[in-house]
C-alpha cells in the first residue's frame, strides 16, 4: 500500500506585537495604555501586588506612541502619565507574560 498522505508541519511564523514591562509604584491600583492618536483605551488592569506588569499590544500602536497610566483607586495621590512611549516589537509566541 502506498505512503499515506500527510500534513506538512509548520512553523510558527512570529507574530510581531509591542511588549510594555511596567515597573509600577506600589501606590498605584490601575493601569491603562491609551492610544496616543485617538485616545483609545487599549488595555486597563489591576496592578498587580509585586507591581510588575506585562501586556501586549498591536504592533502599529507600540510604533507611533502610547500613553501610559497608572492610577490610585483611592485617589489620594494623582495619576501619573508617561507619554509617547514606544514599545519593543517582540514575537507574541515567545513572550511569557507570567499568568
């Protein structure tokens, strides 16, 4: 009987993403990353009790500049801002994201 047919295998072909590492003040609660341009939100959470945040975002927002925020949920200190952030380009595969 003949080979039977098989599926070829393929690689995993990166997939480019912007990768923000936040190093948070132990102070801050919330975070969020804003698109620079139109002031879109596009990624708010908790921040963790270490402090130590990683997200990603598409690649075309890491290029042109985000915003980044965090936030006291009480209100007794103001929210900081760091502006026109841009983002390392990283394959989304290979990024362990620690969750």
């Amino acid at each position: 009987m003949p080979n039977l047919i098989t599926a070829p295998i393929f690689e995993k072909s990166p997939y480019m993403m912007g990768l923000l590492e936040l190093d948070a003040d132990p102070a801050a609660e919330r975070f969020a990353v804003i698109d620079r341009a139109s002031l879109k939100l596009l990624w708010q959470k908790e921040v963790p009790a270490s402090g130590q945040v990683k997200c990603l975002v598409r690649a075309s927002y890491a290029l042109s500049g985000v915003l980044v925020m965090i936030l006291d949920d009480n209100q007794e200190y103001n929210a900081k801002v760091a502006d026109g952030v841009t983002l390392p380009l990283v394959d989304s595969h290979t990024v362990n994201l620690g969750y």
